[in-house]
C-alpha cells in the first residue's frame, strides 16, 4: 500500500531482466525468461466458460504478489532490495526475501515457490479464485524508476505463471486492478489489461471493461458470481478521478451505477449469489467519501445477494464492517467539519480503530435495564468485509483458502426466492443455529432517491479507517425513526434472515484457513521454506468426521491429523476462535467477543500483524 507512479510514465524498462532459478526440482517450471511471453500456461479457454462437473466448496484468495525481478539477495533495505550498497547497512534481504522490509518486495524466488505450492496443493482443490492485485513492484527505488511497461510486463508475467497454475485446469480467475493513478477509460492502462487478461474477462463484457477496468464473471453458471471492482476509481489517493459527485460523468459515479443497475440488481433477478472482489478497501481513510457511501449504500441495500465482500492492499489480516448508523452519521451538516478539524488531528493504530468499533456495537437482545434509547442490533444494518494479508512479505508471505457451501448444489434451484411484501419475518441474532429448511426469501425496506451533492473537501494526509462515532441528531437505528425521510437509503432494501450471507446455507462461507511463512530468513537456496498453517477460523470440531475436512491432512500438524473425537480438554494455537461460518452474526459475535475478552484480543491483535510491529500511519 505504498505510494504509485502514474502508469503515464514512458521511460523504457531495461531489457536485461534478472531472473531468479530454484536450486533444484520442478520448482524452476514457474520461472519465465521472457516477461514478455505469457507462457505456456497460457490457456484457450474462454473466460466465463467455466462450469465446474464437481464442486469442492473452497476457494483462494490470494492478493498483493509484488514481484521484483530486480531483488538481490542480501540487498539493503535503503536500496529496496536492488543493490549491496552501502556496505554498512546492516538491513539486508535474503535468497527469498525478506519479512518486515518496507521498502523490499517479493523476490522471484519467493514468488516462484508460492506458485509451485499453489500447483501442488490447491490446483485441484479449489473451484475458483479472487486474485485482489497487486502484480507488480513498488516504485520504492528513485534508481531505478517503475515504468509504465515494466508494470505491463510484470502483470503479462504473473498471469501466465497464475494462467498455468489454475486457469489450465478449468479453474476461473477473478483478477483486480491496483495501481494508484487511473484515468477515465478507454485508455492504455484499459486496452493493455484486456489483453493480459484476455482469459478471465468474458466476451460480453469487453466493451465496458475498456471504459473501467471493472467486470464480472459467473464462478458457477445462474448461481454463484463475483464482481471485480476497479476501486482506483474511488481511491483517494487517485487524483485523476473527482471523487464520485453526483452529476457529471466521474468514472467513480459511473461504476457506482453499472454495478447497481447492470450488475446487482440483474443478479438479484436472476436469484443469484454475488461476492464482491477488490484492491483497496471500502473505508473512509482510503475512499472519497462520496464513493465510500456510494459502495456502503450499495452493500447494505443488497445484503441478501452479496454473500461477502474480498479485499487486499493493506497487508494487515483483519475483517470490518460497513452499517446504516455511520452512513447517516456521514449525511450531517457537520461532516466535512468533523473530518477536516479534531478528528484527524490524532491517528492511532488500525487495531486500536477496529476495537473500538467493536466495543460501540448495539447490544445483542435489550436488557430489562436498558432505557428506551437502547435498541437491539438489527443485521440488515451491516455488511462485513474481508481484507486478507499479502504475499509480499510485508509481514509474512500468506495465501488464504475458504471453504463454503455447496450443500443440495446442483438439485434444480438457486440461491434466493422472491416473496410478497409483508410476510412475517423473525428476528435473527448471533446464536441462531435453527436449519436452513427453507429457501431465502426477500425483505424489501423502500428509500428516498439520492441526497443533495455535498461539497467536497481536502482530504487530511494521515488515513483513519475506523468508524465515525460521532452523535447524529436522528438515531436511524431506533425503529421508530426508520420510516424517517433521513433515514432511508437511497433505495430499496433487501435483507432477508435466511439469505447466505446471513444463515448458513448453499452459498454461505463457512470459514478460512491462513497459510503462511514464518521465517524466510532461516532458509537458503539449497533449504526452501515451506507454507504451513498460521490459524484457521473453524472451530475444533471441523477437523473430526463426517464433515469434510477443510484442510487437508497432511497440512495440518500431527497433533490434529486423523482426529475421531475432540477430547474436553484439547486446544490448539492453529484454532484459536472456532467460529461456526463466517456470516454476518457470527462475525458480529466474534467481533463482540473480542471487545470483551483481553486474551483473545491479543491474540487476534498478533494475527492481525503475524508477530509483528503495529503500524502507527497506514
């Protein structure tokens, strides 16, 4: 997440390309001369074609690769990894990189071994994957300047390595764009990636991807989806954009419209699941707020069609929410005050904002004590979004694998069933364990159009990605304001209890396995590292039959292999949060547990950074 030259720039890369070979074994088949070449892996299917025979109910998400074909083992720090001076530094790289080096990226040695695991081990194993960029280096070395082609070139060489790993068994990629500046398309930057990404883009959407760089593709035909977002155009950091107002034709705005109007409402006819997939994360530190609520609304009015939404480019593994409260907390008068006075005079810690955050949530059920003013939390309110740790090891190397469920998948319906306004809906909350008997059904709550344009303002230079806590006069999350003209998003609702994002069912995330690298500097080039498991987000009891094991054995430690019964007194480190699906009630209950339990929030602090420094400015 450091910054990027524009993709204007025309400085031709040096055409002799170090490339970096593995010791011995097979490993050297994911290195390309020639960055120029897609490779062999370079694959014929069509993108969009995919329509898997069997379905494994797991996936990758992978994100922030950053290869370097210029790292030098034993590189300094000072030199991004590029060179042996000065020889006094004692910050130096190694054969596969280097952990918490800001200023070094991913070695071709590292990237290499990550790719050759990931044909081992997953290739076969997952039905897609959300690939959330970044594919190329960082342009960290005033020596040696990132150009416009070097970019193209790196992402043409990354694809094919992916292209040969996955889409040449049939198993769809769901790329990303991620570079900070990006003008309004058609441009260079819009023609090349259609190119690169040629395998992955269907046909139909050619036309719109040249004008945005966004697109969308069918993971499982007429159910499952998933949206790559071109969130540059939201970015603040990109000030070739003017930050998504309402009339114009901002590139920010007008994605905002195709994926409300050509993309989720379609889907949601169609009765399908939607997980959206980007770079940056949809926070008012990173977007123009705006384009922040413009996403937020968008998010929580289709909460019964997306199932999830994906994310890289912090480097930080940590999980988020968006809610109705601070959208209409952000429609106050005093807004644009607020944010450019005392709230920014300070920053803290992403982990300091997310607990707090997860300390002001609304109780579970109202207690007898609890005044009027108390309301219970209602989950049509929140969405949570996920934002995985990167390859690059700005910590530690990590790839991310999800289970979810294809239960009853493939017996004639789909994901969603409309029903007539004003059917009896129950509440749900964080305990809910009853069965999806049913199929999901539809709560439509109607809104005002869009509110008046708003001016905008300078954005302060320190980012702030927690939620705004600030009193607003209307409490829209009281009931009995919620018929309010303030308090209605800018359009229909639909949130339903049984939709997957919220109940398990088909469709429904059931959790996630983190692999990792621990310690790259303990390895040469005759001793390579391996991926090993970091955490997992299941509970114990998911390792025992009959259910499916979502690990595979031989990757978990001795001590959880072939497990028939999970004795009273037996933890484990590798499990430390045993959470029954990743849906938003048991995120909202994960996310209250850890406001109120000291040891578990450390240890989920330590995660957050895999044992490293706390970043202070992000």
């Amino acid at each position: 997440m450091r910054s990027w030259v524009s993709l204007a720039a025309c400085a031709t890369v040096a055409s002799a390309w170090p490339t970096a070979q593995f010791a011995s074994g097979n490993q050297a088949s994911f290195v390309l001369s020639d960055v120029e070449d897609r490779g062999e892996g370079s694959s014929q299917v069509k993108a969009g074609e995919f329509a898997p025979k069997k379905l494994h109910g797991q996936f990758l998400h992978i994100t922030d690769i950053h290869p370097d074909p210029w790292y030098v083992g034993d590189g300094t720090e000072s030199s991004s990894c590029h060179r042996l001076k000065p020889k006094k530094e004692k910050g130096r790289g190694s054969y596969w990189g280097h952990a918490q080096f800001e200023k070094c990226d991913s070695p071709d040695t590292l990237v290499n071994l990550t790719m050759q695991w990931l044909a081992d081990e997953w290739a076969d194993k997952v039905d897609f994957v959300i690939w959330t960029g970044d594919s190329a280096r960082h342009d960290s070395d005033r020596q040696l300047p990132r150009t416009a082609k070097e970019i193209f070139n790196l992402n043409r060489r990354t694809v094919a390595q992916m292209e040969k790993v996955f889409t040449s068994r049939g198993v769809p990629l769901v790329p990303s764009l991620a570079h900070n500046i990006m003008y309004p398309g058609p441009n260079e930057v819009t023609q090349e990636y259609r190119d690169i990404w040629k395998s992955m883009i269907p046909f139909p959407a050619y036309q719109v991807f040249q004008r945005g760089a966004y697109f969308s593709v069918e993971l499982i035909p007429d159910n499952l989806a998933a949206i790559s977002l071109n969130t540059l155009y939201w970015y603040d950091s990109n000030k070739a954009v003017d930050g998504c107002p309402l009339k114009g034709e901002d590139p920010g705005r007008l994605e905002l419209d195709w994926l409300e109007v050509v993309q989720l409402n379609m889907f949601r006819k169609r009765k399908m699941q939607v997980w959206m997939t980007g770079h940056v994360p949809p926070t008012l530190g990173n977007y123009y707020p705006e384009c922040y609520r413009g996403y937020a609304q968008l998010a929580l009015r289709f909460q019964d069609t997306i199932v999830g939404h994906l994310f890289g480019h912090m480097n930080v593994d940590h999980f988020f929410w968006l809610d109705v409260h601070e959208l209409h907390a952000l429609s106050t008068s005093s807004l644009w005050s607020r944010l450019t006075s005392s709230f920014f005079k300070k920053h803290t810690s992403l982990s300091k904002e997310l607990l707090k955050d997860f300390k002001s949530l609304p109780p579970k059920k109202k207690s007898e004590g609890d005044g009027d003013d108390v309301e219970p939390i209602d989950y049509d309110d929140y969405v949570v979004v996920n934002v995985a740790p990167s390859v690059v090891p700005t910590y530690q190397p990590s790839v991310r694998v999800f289970s979810y469920n294809v239960t009853n998948w493939g017996i004639g319906t789909n994901s969603t069933v409309a029903v007539e306004d004003g059917e009896d809906e129950d509440a749900d909350d964080e305990d809910d364990d009853g069965d999806d008997e049913d199929d999901v059904l539809e709560n439509i709550h109607h809104g005002n159009v869009r509110d008046k344009d708003e001016d905008e303002i300078e954005r302060a230079m320190e980012r702030k990605h927690g939620h705004r806590h600030s009193p607003d006069v209307t409490d829209c999350t009281k009931k009995k304001n919620r018929d309010k003209k303030k308090c209605l998003l800018k359009g229909p609702r639909h949130a339903h209890k049984r939709s997957p994002s919220r109940r398990n069912g088909l469709w429904s995330p059931l959790g996630y396995t983190q692999y990792y690298i621990s310690d790259l500097d303990a390895h040469n080039s005759s001793n390579p590292p391996k991926y090993e498991i970091e955490y997992m987000t299941y509970p114990l009891s998911a390792l025992v039959p009959p259910t499916n094991w979502p690990v595979p054995q031989h990757l978990l430690p001795n001590s959880l292999r072939n497990l028939t019964q999970i004795p009273d007194d037996m933890k484990s480190d590798l499990v430390p949060f045993g959470l029954k699906d990743l849906t938003i009630p048991s995120w909202i209950k994960f996310a209250r547990k850890l406001s109120k339990k000291k040891k578990l929030w450390r240890r989920f602090k330590t995660l957050m950074y895999q044992g490293g420094p706390e970043e202070t400015k992000y």
